[in-house]
C-alpha cells in the first residue's frame, strides 16, 4: 500500500476506532495531503459525510486550479455522490483501495475521462468485508439500502 | 411559488443575509419540511455544504424508505454533486426553482428516472442573477470554476 492509500487506511481505522464505519479518504496535491477524513455517518448523524466527502470539506476551500492537480485516495469505491462532488471538482485522478465489497460509480468518473486506478489492497478489503458482516445494517444505511 | 418552495427561497434569503451565497432547498417527506437550509460555502467554509447538500445534512440519518417518498425543492439548479446525493438517497421528486442562471445536472436525474419539474420562479432567477452580478469570483469557486 503507498504512503497515501496508508494515510487513507489510517483515517478508515480513526473511524472504526470511533465505533464508526471504516472509510477513510485524502485529497493529495503535488504529493502532499492537503485533506483528509472518514465517514462521520456515527459519530456526527451526517448522511453526507462519507470518507471523500469529509475529505473534500476538511480541505476546505480552493481554486478550481487546485482541485485540477489533485489526486483522491479513497479506501473504497466511491458512492454516486461522492463521484458527483468528485466530478463537479474536476479532479483528474481517484485512487480507489477497494472495490470488492462495494462497487459505486468508478464507471461514471472513468466515463467522464478521470484516471481511476483500482488498487483491492488486502488488508481494505479485509476490513470493510468485516464490519459489512458485523453490522449489516448500518452499512446499508449507509449506501441508502 | 407553491409553499414548499417559498420555504427554499427562504433558506436562500437566510444565507444571503448571512453574506453568503443564495441557494437554499428543503426535503419534504409527506407533505411536511423534514430537512432544510443554504449554501455554507462562504459561512462554514464549506465546499461541499450546497443547500442541497446542507439540508440533507440537516434531516439527519433517515432510512431508504423515507427518501423514496420524498420531494427535494432546491431554488437553483443542482449541480453534478448534489445530484449524485439525489440519486444515492433515490429521492423520486425534484423541483427546480431556477435553471436559467445555472443548469445544473437535471438531465442525469431524469436519465435515471426521477421526476424533475422546473418552475423558473421570477423572484429566485432575479435573485440569483443579482448575486452572480455581485460576486462572480465567489459563484465561480462555488461550481468549480
């Protein structure tokens, strides 16, 4: 796993440590992470804070120009919302850890000419496989089932 | 304006009052608001606080069977973003109060079958002209620009 999927990990890992649900994701540019986050379904109620989606908020403001040279690192495939927040950021390439357990609209970004590189690292698939398993039911709150 | 939309407009006129930026939506579930508010970009620093997004965020954790009976009433466009929320959430009703001053991703809602009505309100597309007018350089950031 590299330096930025691990970072991705580690938030996944924040969450579950949490008692949340194991997604984690960081927004990386010019290698160098400028924001990350996990899904905060939990902890903070939020139907909209997915692993991307807190990462796209904790980085806060910026330029079109930024988003533009931007990679996400996500720790599972991204949901249709978090591909739409992707796309209407523009930004050129996704880095996905797992998209076994979950396959969301990586179809869509590759449709709309984003580079997405699907990775299925392991331990990701180990851990979402596992909570999944745990508590079924939270994760289909979480993907509206 | 019917009163569903009155009360987006509302949410809008809240965030403007605010120094922020004039969007605003509420989810209705049988008849009644059970989720509203605004843009927050400006407010929170939030890129991905939109209304839409907002007052989803504000209804809390619902399950799938409240958003299929649901109708989103956003005064602007939704861009490809809160579409994509739209779409995860499955809301089955959509209405627009203003798609001259952005177009939004509604052709993708009624691609994927949701029931989309534009009402181009007077008062939302003056509104929103206004804004734009005013503060270009913030609609911009605002939609990725």
């Amino acid at each position: 796993m590299d330096q930025f999927m691990r970072a991705a990990y580690e938030e996944a890992l924040k969450g579950l440590n949490e008692g949340g649900i194991p997604i984690g994701a960081v927004l990386v540019h010019k290698e160098k992470i400028i924001g990350r986050g996990h899904n905060q379904r939990l902890q903070k109620g939020s139907p909209i804070l997915h692993g991307e989606m807190d990462a796209y908020n904790n980085a806060g403001r910026l330029p079109a120009s930024i988003y533009r040279e931007c990679v996400l690192y996500t720790t599972l495939s991204p949901c249709i919302m978090c591909t739409g927040a992707t796309l209407l950021f523009k930004i050129p390439k996704v880095v996905i850890g797992d998209e076994i357990n979950f396959v969301g609209a990586s179809d869509m970004l590759r449709a709309k000419g984003v580079d997405v590189q699907v990775t299925n690292e392991p331990e990701l698939v180990t851990m979402m496989q596992t909570f999944i398993a745990e508590k079924p039911t939270v994760w289909d709150e979480d993907i509206a089932l």
